[in-house]
C-alpha cells in the first residue's frame, strides 16, 4: 500500500509555532491510540514512558543520540485531542529531569474523522521561550516532517 501524499510542516515566525496537518487512511481509534499510548508511540516516534494516565500524567520520550525529554500532558479530549508540553530545548546545559515550564513548548495533536481515515493535526508552539527560537522553529518542522511521516507509514502498512 502506498503511503497517502501529505503537505510538509509550516512555521509561523510571528506567532511561533509549527503546523502540520496530514491526513492518514486509518480510523481514528487506531490514531488516537498511536498519539497516547506509550507502546504505540514508541513505534514511531520515541521511546515513551508515561507514569499514568490522564491529566498531570509525566513522562519521557528518549531518541537515539539526544537522549530521554521529560514531558507532561497537559489536555486530553479523548479520540479528539491531546496536549503535551516538553522540556527540548537543552542550550548546551543537558535537558532538565522534570519540565521546565518556562523553557518549554506544548504540542496539540487534534484527529478528525474524514472519508476514508483521519486528519491529524500536530500545532507547537511556545518557541519564543526557547534559547535559540529561529533554530528551534526549523529543527521542529523538519522534525514533525520526519516522525509524523513515520507514523503514516506504521498506520497505513496493515501491520500495527
């Protein structure tokens, strides 16, 4: 199966966020678990640990060569909506055990059911916090482009 075709990240320097809204052939359940589940996100994105459920639930997302960024989620709508706010901006020091609310961005995942799959669409923002906002801005949207085209890839192949 061929991988549907999805426009690529887009930053808004005024209000300092990145966009990326893809469309995936997958129902929104199988999405919703894929953008909440810790075995699920996992698969795609990085290695998650969360220490519950729900609001006020913390955990870590680790990446090969950057190692484990704490975070926090922040709203949850369930098959709708999640919010998790990160600590990922390390400026030289090493990332921080917990969140940094002040040094940190929030990023919303909203699934819509359409014909035939889900629209999902990723929303960071609060990088006018960060060392580096310019550098970070453009690390996140080729970022966003590389996982959430790897979590297309996962739906679509039939086998998660």
């Amino acid at each position: 199966m061929s991988e549907t075709p999805n426009q690529s990240s887009v930053i808004d320097e005024s209000q300092f966020t990145v966009r990326r809204t893809i469309r995936i052939a997958a129902p929104i359940e199988k999405v919703w678990s894929a953008v909440t589940e810790p075995e699920h996100i996992s698969r795609w994105f990085g290695h998650a640990t969360f220490d519950g459920a729900g609001v006020g639930t913390r955990g870590t997302l680790t990446f090969p060569d950057y190692g484990a960024v704490p975070l926090r989620i922040e709203a949850l709508e369930p098959q709708r909506m999640v919010s998790y706010r990160w600590s990922n901006d390390d400026a030289g020091e090493g990332l921080p055990a917990q969140v940094d609310d002040d040094h940190s961005t929030v990023f919303t995942f909203t699934l819509e059911p359409v014909p035939d799959g889900t629209r999902l669409t990723v929303v960071e923002t609060g990088f006018e916090t960060t060392s580096d906002p310019a550098a970070n801005l453009e690390s996140h949207r080729t970022g966003w482009d590389e996982e959430l085209d790897k979590l297309v890839a996962l739906l679509e192949d039939g086998s998660s």
